[in-house]
C-alpha cells in the first residue's frame, strides 16, 4: 500500500477536501523528514499536524534511547532516573519508551559522578531549581513563537505546509542558539552570584546564611486593572513592569529571586540600592498609564539561602511590609532605614508602628522617600 493510500485509510487525508493539495504536501513533507504514521495521526487528531515539524527539527540527528538501554550501558539506574526527572519537573519515561538522547545520557552520567561531590539529595534540589528555571525559559520561547511568527501565519492564512516551514525553523533556531545563549549566560550570572556570596558575608557567615537587602515591591489595584482592560493591554503593562524591574534590579547588581502574581521579590547587596530599586519602581509605576501604582518593603539582615530563593524571619518581614505601605510608598525596618540614612540623601519620613502577620509584637515601620525638590 502507498503512503497516500495509506494516508487516506488512517483518516487523514481526503482526496476530495477543499484543501486536499495543502494537506498532502504537508503529509509529504513530515514524512520526508522522519514522521510516523502514529505520529501523522496524532497530529491530526490534535489539530497541530503542522507543529510536528518543529518536534522533528528536535530530535533530528539524535539517537533515541530507553531508561532500560541506559541501565544496561551502566549510565543510570532506572529508579534513579526517574527520581532525576521527576526532580526537574518531567514525567520519568516507561522503562523500554525511546525518549531519551545521547544528550540526556551525559546529563545524567554528570548527576551520578556529583554524588559523590555534593551528595544526592542537595544535587535533587538543585535539579528542581534547573527543571523550574528551564521550564519557564520553554514556555517562554513557545509565547514568543506564539505571538510573532505563529499569530503572523495564521492572519496570513498560511497553508499547513508554509506552517510547518515555520515550526521546523523556529525549532532549528532553539536547538542551535539559545543552548550557547543559555551557557554564556549562565557563567556571567555565576559571577554576579559570587559577588552576592562575597558582599553577603561568604563563608564567614556560612552557605546557608547571607546578609543582603530584601525587598519586595507589588502592583497596587492589579485586580480593578484587569477586570477593566483589555487582555493584550493587561499583558503589556504586566510584562513591562517585569521588564522593567529585572533592569533596574541588575543595573545596581541585585537579583529579581521571583515573580508572585504582581508582586516582585528582589535582593540587594546594600541597603541603599534596594531602597534605590523600589523608589525607580515606584516612579515607574506613577508614571505609567495603564499600571495604578506601586507599594513597597524593604528589611535589612541574615537571609537563609535556598536553593535559588531566601527565607526567613528578615524576608517575612519585608514580605509584610509591603502589604502595609499606601501606593506609592515605600516602608522599611530599622536596619536598613539605618544604613541609608548612613549612605544615601534619601529622606526617612515618620515611623509607624504596624501589627504585622506572624509577629508577636507591633513592628516599627519607616517610609522612605526622594528629598523634596
């Protein structure tokens, strides 16, 4: 039986359809590039045939493998795999499924040889710290592909094939570029990460503690705004606010440690850039005609370090902080109100005592602002 026959008894091809030449040179074309008929059908049947092209340009080239394949190489054991990618965040492959790369095989080869360095449970936490770093940066490239390339096709009217062209190119783009990328990345972050060690106390004050700023600055009336603009006008000043944030947090070499909803959590090394930080933020915020505000929390003090993120009785406190400042305003504790009197021109206003969420006692308060003009 021909592949078109062949096409045609599995349902996805019809001679007669509007679009019949479309569809068999789309069929064509993924089944010149590897496609399976289980893989064609389940395209179809999902209404993303096109899109296997981009799944192809993946795993072109690659050799795939089965957890049972690897165990037998002495690469990894199955149970131990499994525990690996479940830390990272993805399902652990059925023993015989072929899924897995030559790529994979290093990466885990590497996590067995670091046990015996770091031991296996801190190298689990540091795989769920990747996994969740590496997922965000996926669902990322697949939001950027989604509103340029993807949402220009389809106003186009593009055919399958021409979206299919589009898929294998933008996959070919992310398998060649954003690997480097990433690793460029990664080793300038590494060193902006060993000046935090340092500026934090390093190992006089151990690996588990480190002495920064922390702030923590949140979108005032974030709910109103949504309820009354438009999604695309929602997404812009969202994603600008992040934007925004994340340069001037490194311009004066902090850290955004993550994003909760509206809210954006933040490290310093001293207490004058984080006070610095949240009042450009507010500005920012002031300023913006779709954003209704910003409020913001600063404290100063011993941090417990996380894998990629900070705890502790100093971080609640900003935390709480920030739910207790007005818009526009920004409140800090007395360490760190202390050092930017120290440091900076910045104004202190009047202290107020606040009774904050978890703290037995009132906790004194001060806003601080930009002296007046």
């Amino acid at each position: 039986m021909d592949d078109v026959a062949t096409w045609r008894t599995a349902g996805i091809y019809d001679p007669d359809a509007p679009a019949a030449a479309d569809r068999l040179a789309v069929l064509e074309y993924l089944s010149e590039r590897g496609a399976t008929l289980e893989e064609l059908t389940e395209g179809h049947r999902l209404g993303r045939l096109p899109a296997l092209a981009g799944t192809l340009a993946r795993r072109a080239g690659r050799t795939l493998l089965t957890p049972t394949e690897l165990a037998a190489a002495g690469v990894v054991e199955r149970e131990q795999l499994g525990h690996i990618w479940e830390a990272a965040g993805l399902a652990a492959p059925a023993a015989d499924a072929r899924e897995l790369t030559e790529q994979d095989a290093e990466a885990l080869a590497a996590f067995v040889a670091g046990i015996d360095v770091f031991g296996e449970d801190p190298l689990l936490q540091f795989t769920r710290v990747v996994g969740a770093a590496v997922a965000s940066i996926a669902d990322a490239s697949m939001a950027v592909f989604g509103l340029t390339v993807a949402g220009a096709l389809l106003d186009s009217g593009a055919s399958e094939v021409e979206t299919a062209r589009a898929f294998e190119d933008g996959s070919r783009l992310l398998v060649d570029v954003v690997p480097a990328v990433m690793g460029a990345l990664f080793l300038q972050h590494i060193d902006r990460a060993v000046d935090r060690y340092v500026a934090g106390g390093g190992d006089d004050v151990g690996a588990q503690v480190a002495y920064l700023a922390v702030g923590f600055v949140d979108l005032v009336e974030s709910t109103p705004m949504i309820q009354t603009l438009p999604a695309e006008e929602i997404a812009a000043a969202i994603s600008g606010f992040e934007q925004r944030a994340t340069t001037v947090v490194a311009a004066r070499q902090g850290r955004v440690v993550k994003t909760i909803g509206d809210e954006v959590m933040f490290v310093a090394n001293t207490a004058a850039d984080a006070a610095e930080i949240a009042l450009e933020l507010v500005d920012y915020a002031a300023a913006h005609a779709a954003l209704r505000g910003l409020r913001g929390g600063l404290a100063w003090g011993p941090l417990v370090r996380g894998y990629g993120d900070f705890y502790g009785p100093v971080v609640n406190l900003a935390a709480r902080a920030v739910k207790e400042a007005q818009p526009g305003e920004v409140l800090a504790e007395v360490e760190l109100v202390g050092q930017v009197q120290a440091a900076t021109s910045l104004r202190v206003g009047s202290p107020r005592e606040h009774a904050l969420r978890g703290f037995a006692e009132p906790v004194v308060l001060w806003p601080i602002e930009r002296p007046a003009r």
